[in-house]
C-alpha cells in the first residue's frame, strides 16, 4: 500500500502486522517509513532507534534513522548513523545515495572526491533515485555534468510514464478557448508547502490578486500542516484538499474530477513530493515550477515556468519547454519588516564582514576556493556562516580544513547558530557587510532576503537554471553588475564593494525601496503577468 501511497491504509495493516509480532525488524523498518512519509518524523525515529536495539548493524535501519536527524538539522548524528549504514553495505546504491545527502550537508569534501557518484546514480534502481537530483545538481556545474544528468532525470520519466501507462487515465479537461464568453480558467497547485514556507509566499499573490471570475484556483497538499498561512489559502482557494494518502492515480483521478486545466508542481524532488503523478496526465497543461531548478524528466510535464533571465541559456539542457512569463517568476510580496541597523559592521568593528546564510549543501571545494580568493585579497576580512547546521562539529571541521588549503587562517571564519540564539535569520544580516552567493546551486531566497536587509549579494551565473537563480533576481533588482560569469569577475566585484564604504553605506538604506520597487515585490503585476501567461495558452477560437 506505501507504495501505491496509499498511507493511511498502509499505516493500518502495518501495525496489524507488529501485533502480531511486535519484533519484526522489516516491520518496524517499514512502520518508521510510513510515518516519516505522514511527517510524524519524531514518531518514526522512535521506531527506528527501537528496532535498532533488536539488530543494531542494520545498514537500512541506520540509514533510515540517519535521514530522520537530517530533517531535525541534527547534521553529526545523521553523519554518524550514516556512516555506519555504508559500512555494512558495498552495493546498496540506495543507502549510498542517502550517504551523499549526509556528506554534502557536512561538506565532508575528502571523502565526496573518494565515490564516483555518477556510477552510483547510474546503477541504483531507477525507482527510488528521485529523492538524490536535488544533490546531483551540485555535481552539475559543466555541460557535460549537466546532460548526464538530464539523462538519467528522463531516464527515471519516461519509467513513471511506463507505470502511468500500465492503468492509463481518461483524457483531461480540455482547456477552454478564447472568446467574449471565456469559461473561468481552473488551475492546480500540488505542492506540500500549503505552510508558513517560502513557496507559499510565494504563490499567494496569485490566490490574493487573481480574479475568480477568469480563474478558479485549486490546492492539492502533500503535507497537512494547520497554521495562519493553511488557513489563508483555504479562504481564498476554491478547494485545498489533502492528499498525501492517496496513491498517484487516486490523486490524478482526484484533479480530473475537479475539472483542473493547467496543473503546476511546486514541490520537484522535494520533501513531500508528487511529481511522478504528472506521467498520468491529470491536466491538459502540466508546469513545474519553484520546487526544482531544471526538467523533471516526465514528457508529460509540458513546461517549466521561467523568466527571460532564468530560463537556460541553451533549451537542450531540459526536457519540458520554457514557460516565460513576461515579469518574474517568483514573487516576493511579504517579508517581514525586521530593521535594519543604521550603519554597516564595518564601520560597528573596524573589519569588514563577508557572510552567507546558504544551506551548506551548495557548498563546494571550488566555492570556498572562490570565497577564499577573496579573502586573501582581504586580509582584514572576516567570514560569517550563520544557519542551525552549523551547531555541527563535522561541518565546522571540514570547512576550516578546506578554508585553509587555501591559505585563509580558522580564526577568520565563525559560526553562529541563530536559532539556538533565539535571533530572526533576517536579523543577522546586520552583521554582514556583503554576501557572496554559491556555485553551481545558487542562491534564490537568500538572495531576496540579503537585498531586503541592505546587504549586497555577488552571484555567478551559468548557463542552466540552477545556475541562474541568484543572478535572474539580481538582474530584476536593477544589480546586475553584481553578476559574474567567471571567477576573475567575482573576486574584482567583490574588491570593489569592499573598497567602496560610501557606497554600501547608501545601499544599506536603499536597498530595501529599490526592491520594494521592483518587479520582485509588485504582487498586483507579478498576478497580472501570470495571468497573461496562462491566457496564451489558450486556444483561439
């Protein structure tokens, strides 16, 4: 039944089974799994660790426990239970795949250089690798890397269409045509961040500003969770339906008969994901947008929605095609008025301050190569790294290892926790006077966010998507000559902000009204846009 996500019921008959014999180790492994697919992670660990104690040297019980601290950001007990799962297995590719997870979220860069991933990724069972091309888009960064990639994203596609095949669905819902009397538009979001999430920030000028006589909007949630923002969207959505207990065709079956038009995926290879449901074709349109940067790999997933900016640079890089609206692709219409402090740290310590808030998976040798060229152009610098991972031992010890192969001294980098301290992630870009972004995954959230407290922010682009995040919104800001296309230009872009004290004192009060200003934060057209754009793809009459 799991398999088929029908969780519920999979939950049901699985605790008959553990009546029956309360010690059964597949049984309690299973168990966990259900429950952390319900997101009752605490539950789930506690089966785990139980089952452990029956058969401590189970490589599938220590991974799995190692993915449940990975979600609670514990990153040295995750680093550790999965270490012992890869020590007891040679050739369960899954287990090695999972292994990357913990690696990259603790930049251990020795032993990441020690496995080729390709060959892992490639020998793996094509169903269960999904969960992984978040991480492989790190590995992505040439066109060759890419195209691999890409490759092996069809590949597990055109699988899913296979299965989709095996018990096709009925033809969807025409999409209405053009005309004096055009029928309401009904689009479906399927997404597990119906939440206090970024994405849904990000989707809510649409359920605010979209006018219901032209377009009826539907939510499909992967993952139940009851606060103010859930509550927002079922005001305003014609219907949001839970549905993370329902199997892909009891979901398809489910979009059809609500009569949606165009279907987006908002939540890709993420947490909560229902992506390979697209294969069955719940919608005459189907669009991926937010939850992955670049093709799902389903040839019935019909677009990505992009802008002119964000959009690859070359159209063979992705399966789907390009969706460009003619505005942004995001939208970033409400984010907390934290203040900012009146003058920039430099002038508070008498040093300047270079920081990030990116999650440490991006990081990579060739990144804090990067970030150390600056330094070294630096002396006097000091380095800032502030998220919860970074209450990690393993991940503080492997970056002041790679920090000083080349050349930057331990004692100019620094660590703080913000949500063991009780302070707003906002709030400490007051310590910051410049961010520099990562490379090949870059920077989208955290670029807004450093914009919004003052805080200049130098990104690299490349040519695919996940490489055009951070420099899509810095073109839309109005700073794309904080943009670089190579690493000679980072590190020069970077002395001169640093040289520049005047001008970053202007920007840290400026910056926030130039993005307030821009096409980012103008919820009323970032809809209007969207609207134009789902109206093209109507039909003529």
């Amino acid at each position: 039944m799991r398999r088929r996500k029908s969780l519920q019921w999979a939950e049901i008959f699985i605790k008959r089974s553990l009546r029956i014999d309360p010690n059964a180790i597949e049984a309690l492994n299973s168990y966990g799994t259900i429950l952390s697919d319900l997101g009752r992670e605490r539950e789930a660990l506690q089966i785990y660790l139980k089952a452990l104690e029956i058969d401590p040297g189970n490589a599938g019980l220590c991974s799995n426990v190692s993915n449940i601290y990975h979600v609670f950001a514990q990153i040295d007990l995750a680093y550790v239970y999965s270490t012992r799962a890869v020590a007891q297995v040679q050739d369960n590719y899954v287990i090695w795949l999972d292994h990357l997870i913990h690696l990259r979220r603790s930049c251990d860069f020795e032993r990441l250089v020690r496995i080729d991933w390709w060959n892992v990724l490639e020998r793996a069972p094509i169903d269960r690798i999904s969960s992984s091309f978040l991480q492989y888009l790190v590995l992505a960064d040439g066109q060759d890397a890419q195209q691999r990639l890409l490759q092996t994203i069809c590949a597990w596609g055109d699988r899913q269409a296979q299965l989709a095949s095996e018990s096709p669905m009925p033809e969807p819902v025409a999409l209405p045509r053009n005309g004096k009397t055009s029928v309401p538009m009904r689009i479906g979001f399927v997404s597990a961040d119906f939440r206090d999430h970024s994405v849904a920030r990000f989707i809510w000028p649409l359920f605010e500003h979209l006018k219901p006589d032209e377009f009826l909007l539907y939510g499909y949630s992967t993952k139940f969770q009851n606060d103010r923002w859930r509550k927002r969207f079922e005001e305003k959505a014609v219907a949001l339906r839970d549905v993370e207990g329902l199997s892909p065709r009891s979901l398809c079956e489910q979009i059809q008969s609500d009569g949606i038009h165009i279907l987006f995926d908002l939540t890709g290879f993420t947490k909560g994901s229902r992506t390979s449901c697209f294969a069955w074709r719940a919608a005459s349109v189907q669009v991926s947008w937010l939850g992955y940067p670049g093709s799902t790999g389903i040839p019935q997933m019909d677009y990505l929605f992009v802008d002119r900016f964000l959009q690859p640079a070359e159209p063979r890089l992705i399966r789907e095609k390009p969706l460009v609206t003619a505005g942004t692709s995001v939208c970033f219409g409400h984010l907390e008025e934290i203040p900012i402090t009146p003058q920039i740290p430099e002038l508070i310590r008498g040093f300047l301050t270079i920081g990030t808030l990116n999650n440490p998976y991006k990081f990579t040798t060739e990144t804090i190569a990067r970030w150390s060229r600056v330094m070294d152009s630096l002396p006097n610098a000091q380095f800032l790294f502030v998220r919860r991972e970074f209450e990690s031992y393993y991940l503080r010890q492997n970056i002041f290892k790679e920090f000083s192969r080349n050349g930057i001294d331990e004692g100019r980098i620094h660590f703080f926790n913000n949500r063991q301290a009780g302070r707003h992630y906002l709030d400490c870009y007051n310590e910051i006077d410049f961010t520099l972004d990562t490379f090949p995954v870059t920077g989208g959230t955290t670029t807004i966010d450093a914009l919004w407290m003052g805080v200049p922010v130098i990104g690299l682009e490349g040519v695919n998507i996940h490489q055009r995040v951070c420099s899509a919104e810095l073109h839309h800001a109005g700073h794309s000559e904080w943009i670089a296309t190579n690493d000679d230009e980072f590190a020069q872009i970077a002395l001169e902000l640093a040289v520049n004290q005047a001008l970053r004192v202007e920007l840290r009060q400026s910056l926030r009204e130039q993005l307030k200003n821009s096409l980012l934060c103008d919820a009323k057209q970032f809809a209007s846009d969207f609207a134009d754009t789902m109206n093209n793809l109507r039909p003529s009459v």
